[in-house]
C-alpha cells in the first residue's frame, strides 16, 4: 500500500508542476498586470514567433505609445477589450514607436496588436493602469542665464512656451530675447530669431499663434516693447513699438505684457510700464490695443491718454464682441483707478462698463487686478481676481441689460489674517474658466508688515480653488510651491510650479496635471506629476492633449548652489 501511495504522491507532483508550466507560459504570452505608473513592460509577451514583440505600452492622457523590441515596418495596430474592437490605427510606415490615440477606462484590459508588412503579428494583453503616465520625449536646451535668488519670485528666470493649433509647432521665447520655432514631432528647430540683443532683463513677453496656425504673434518687454507678426518661415509680417506712447529707460522697460486672438484673427494686446517711484507713489503707465490680421491699429483704449495704472492681462470673447481686463498698482491711482474692472466692445474699443473693486482696509489702501480678469466665450461671465485674495463673479450679460455694474458673488480666499501681530495674506495671481469650472490660483505668502516676513504659510496660500457660477465650492488642492500661468484645453489644467517661499521645499518643483473632467474631490482630478530639478516657470498642453511643453529655469540658493537648467521638456 506503501508504493502505491508514492506513485500517487509523485504523479499529483508531476500534475502540479505542469500546471505551474503552462500558467507560466500563458502569462508571458500576453498579459500584463496594471500598473500606478502608466508603464507596462511586456518581457516578449509576444503571441507571435514571426512578429518583433512589444517592448512596451505606455498610456498617456489620450492614447497609448507602443514600443517594439525592433524597428519593423508596421502596417496597422489594432486595439480591442473582451473581443470588442476599440480602435485601429493604419500605420504603413517603418517603425519602432507608434502612438495610438483612444480613450482609454482605468483599470480594463487591452489587447494590442501589430500587424507587419510582411503579414506577420504581435500582440499583448495589458490592464490600463490607474492614471497616465508623463514621460520625457526630449529636451531643447536654451541658453545660459544668470540663475535668480530662489528667494524671489519676482526674481526668477523667466519664458514662454506656446503650441500651435494644430499641434505641428512649439514657440519657445526666451530670458534674454530669442523666439524659436520647434517642430514638435522632431524636437528638430525650423528657426531662430534673437529679437532683444544685448539689454539686460530684455525678454520675450507673450506669444500667441493665429488659429489657422500660419502666423505667430510676439511681445517683448524691452526699451522697444515691440508686437511682430511673423510667418512660419520666420519672415517679420509687420510691428509695432508701444515704447512712443508709455515711454521707456533701461532700468523701466514697457512691454507686451498678454496677447489674446479672436477667432477673425483681430489682435488684443495689454501694454504696461512699472515707471518706479515718482514722488511717494510707485508709478505705472497702460494701454490696451487692437489690431487687425494686417497690423493696422483698429482701437486703443483710451483713445487719447494713457492710464495711470497698469494693464498686465486681457481676455477677449472668440467672436471679439467683448475684450476684458484689470489695472493694477501698487498705490492709489489718481485717474484711472487701480482694481478696476474693464468690459470694451471688442470691435470698436469703446466701454461698456467697468467697477472700481475698494480696498481691504485697514491693510489695504489700493486694490491690484493682475493676471486674472476672464470672460466666458459666451460673453455671459467675468470673473477676476484682486492680490489681496478675493475673488469675484460678475454677469456680464445683466450689465449690459441693465447698465448697473454689479458684483454677482465674491469669496475671500486668502485675504490678511494676522498672525503673532503680523498680517500675512495669500498673493491672488490667476483665474481660468474651463468649461463650467472657475478656477483661482493663490500664490505665495506675504506679510504687509515690510518689516516682518511671515511667520508661516496662510492657510490657502498656493492653492488652487474651483467654483461653479454660483459660487459653490467644487474642489480645492494645496500646490505647495508657487503656481505660474496654467496652460489649459477643454479637458486639462497643466500648472507649473515654482519656488515656495516659506516653507522651502525644493521637492515640489514641476508640472502638476488636473483633469477637470473627472468628478470627485482634488485629489481624484489630480493625473499627472513630473518633477524637475528647478523652477518650473511656463507650461503649455496641446490642443490635442498629446504634449506638454514645461520650461525648467535654474535658480540659485543661498550657499550659490544652482538647481536646475534651462532647457523645455517635452512630455507625453
């Protein structure tokens, strides 16, 4: 009984360990767990001997990259869950990355599969994973720049990255001057021009692309403070220097400070000079312009002085019924009031109306509007935001009806709060409107005594808040470093972090990704972090959500230790 039982034993172990063998063959031809990163290794998950394996799938916010273990020419890719086809792509070129792009469900199962030329296939069965990944495609390096304190935000190095419509080209504007033109598939450069030569703090401003994606449109901040007009070849179409009407000085510079372009391709551009101190008041000089395609001036605003406070953003609606902006100052203004609210008719430069927001006294004696005022495309809504921490909702629309300007609804975000007797508040700097979300970004913490710093971070200090129009609280996030101008689609809020004053945390540098579609709290419509070594300074996103472009200054900390370079890093 002894052996027969041994023969059991043993042929129940040979049954095991087949059945060890096969799962084990199984797994590695085709399946692939998911994974928090995005990133799914495929170790010759191959179902076909013929075929060149996947090395890799990558899934980004709008597709997938498919990497091979060899280049091979690649007639399509075919992508289905549960047998049913998801999307297919024909390729028909030689290869050994390929993009598909699909929407994709977290945590489903794909099968994806290449077919050759030559007839043969590959395929690979992975789970999507939790959230996308971000990855480095490349890098364009810029020039060197004399990194800033990482004590000052005013003092950071700075630039501008825009992508054109159509997704074929990235415009980089440079610290000292230089406007570059990237094709965005290649990372390969089409031209270069240095527009400001040899001025110091001489910078690029602004730069927007015509919705057809054929012309770009630049600003400088420089003795000139010059808007050019150029063709993708790089040919100069036309310009013009606001310095004749705001004046000019090495030390204070005028400049093109916002660029906006309505869908008939009329130019909207908010001119400003800080002037410094002239008397006991800090001085600033704006205009608003329009001009046509062409360059000719349609309007300016006003017609026949300048503003005794400054104009540092404009919005405009994509029909250009309406053009919208803020002034700022950092004293009371004498004439043209700071932390006022300006609604124009688009077309002819004429006001509709505008609304003089009053100061948070005792520790306020003026209001600043900086890089905030918005207006729905619809031209329904204006929102806008003052440095003190309070933001504001205003029906454009009603307005107009009824010729009383008004304010719909205001929320106290992160105004002065005193703290150990010293009053600190939150820098408002940002306001976007993406689809139905209202979104306002508060940058660092400041003490109102200038001879105190504060004491620690206010509450909301470098955060981002997102309302609905009436008013209602949807989701809040603590950035945890500086937030410089977002970049957005219909879907994305891409932000780019910088330096955080109080705290010193090093580690938060980067673009943080929002997907504003998704329901829930912060955190859930949190998708993506890449980190970099130094300030991450302007951020754009695709209009198809496939790149993003963030521009990494270098910044100097109080040992001279440099973090960081300045470079653009391309991410999918």
């Amino acid at each position: 009984m002894k052996w027969k039982l041994l023969i059991a034993l043993l042929i129940l172990a040979l049954m095991t360990a087949g059945c060890a063998e096969k799962n084990q063959e199984s797994g590695s031809s085709g399946s692939a767990q998911a994974s928090g990163s995005g990133i799914q290794d495929t170790q010759e998950r191959s179902n076909s001997e013929s075929g060149v394996p996947i090395d890799s799938v990558v899934f980004s916010r709008t597709g997938a990259l498919l990497t091979l273990k060899d280049e091979v020419e690649i007639l399509e890719i075919r992508i289905s869950s549960d047998n049913n086809p998801v999307a297919s792509l024909g390729i028909e070129k030689t290869e050994a990355q390929v993009f598909v792009a699909f929407d994709w469900n977290p945590e489903t199962r794909y099968k994806f599969e290449v077919i050759t030329g030559s007839g043969t296939s590959s395929a690979l069965e992975v789970y999507a994973p939790e959230k996308p990944a971000l990855k480095e495609e490349y890098t364009i390096e810029l020039e060197d720049v004399t990194p800033g304190p990482i004590e000052k935000t005013s003092t950071n190095i700075k630039g501008v990255t825009k992508f054109s419509p159509d997704n074929s080209y990235l415009a980089i504007g440079t610290h000292g001057g230089a406007l570059k033109l990237i094709e965005v598939a290649t990372g390969e450069k089409v031209w270069e021009k240095q527009l400001v030569k040899g001025i110091s703090d001489a910078r690029i401003a602004d730069i927007e692309f015509s919705e057809d994606s054929k012309r770009l449109i630049v600003g400088e901040e420089s003795p000139d403070a010059y808007i050019y007009c150029f063709d993708l070849n790089g040919t100069e179409l036309w310009k013009f220097g606001a310095s004749e009407d705001l004046g000019s000085d090495l030390k204070y510079m005028p400049a093109m400070k916002k660029i906006k372009i309505d869908s008939n391709g009329n130019i909207y551009v908010a001119a400003s000079r800080a002037c410094g101190y002239i008397g006991e008041k800090y001085k600033y000089l704006g205009r608003v312009y329009s001009f046509d395609p062409e360059g000719n001036m349609r309007w300016k605003f006003p017609e026949t002085e300048l503003m005794d406070s400054g104009v540092t953003w404009i919005d405009s609606t994509p029909d250009g019924e309406y053009a919208a902006f803020g002034t700022t100052c950092f004293t009371k203004a004498d004439k043209w009031q700071d932390g006022t609210v300006h609604v124009l008719n688009g077309n002819t430069g004429e006001e509709h109306w505008s609304y003089k927001i009053p100061p948070i006294e005792p520790f306020f004696d003026y209001s600043a509007i900086w890089y905030s005022t918005q207006i729905t495309p619809d031209g329904e809504q204006v929102i806008t935001m003052t440095s003190d921490g309070r933001a504001f909702l205003f029906n454009n629309s009603r307005i107009i009806e009824t010729g009383v300007p008004e304010i719909t609804w205001q929320q106290n975000i992160s105004t002065p709060i005193v703290v150990s007797g010293v009053p600190i508040y939150g820098s408002a700097n940002y306001a976007y409107i993406v689809n139905d979300t209202l979104i306002f970004s508060i940058g660092s913490t400041f003490s109102k005594d200038k001879n105190k710093d504060a004491p620690f971070e206010h509450p909301n200090g470098n955060s981002l808040f997102a309302y609905d129009y009436d008013g209602n609280l949807l989701w809040k996030w603590r950035l945890d470093g500086y937030a410089g101008e977002c970049a957005r689609n219909d879907r994305y809020l891409v932000i780019p972090i910088a330096q955080n004053l109080v705290t010193e945390d090093r580690s938060v540098h980067g673009v943080y990704v929002f997907d504003v579609s998704k329901s829930g709290g912060a955190s859930s419509r949190l998708s993506q972090i890449y980190g970099t070594e130094g300030i991450t300074v302007s951020v754009d996103i695709s209009s198809d959500g496939r790149y993003i472009a963030a521009l990494e200054a270098p910044a100097r900390l109080d040992d001279g230790t440099v973090l960081g370079e300045y470079r653009v890093h391309i991410l999918t």
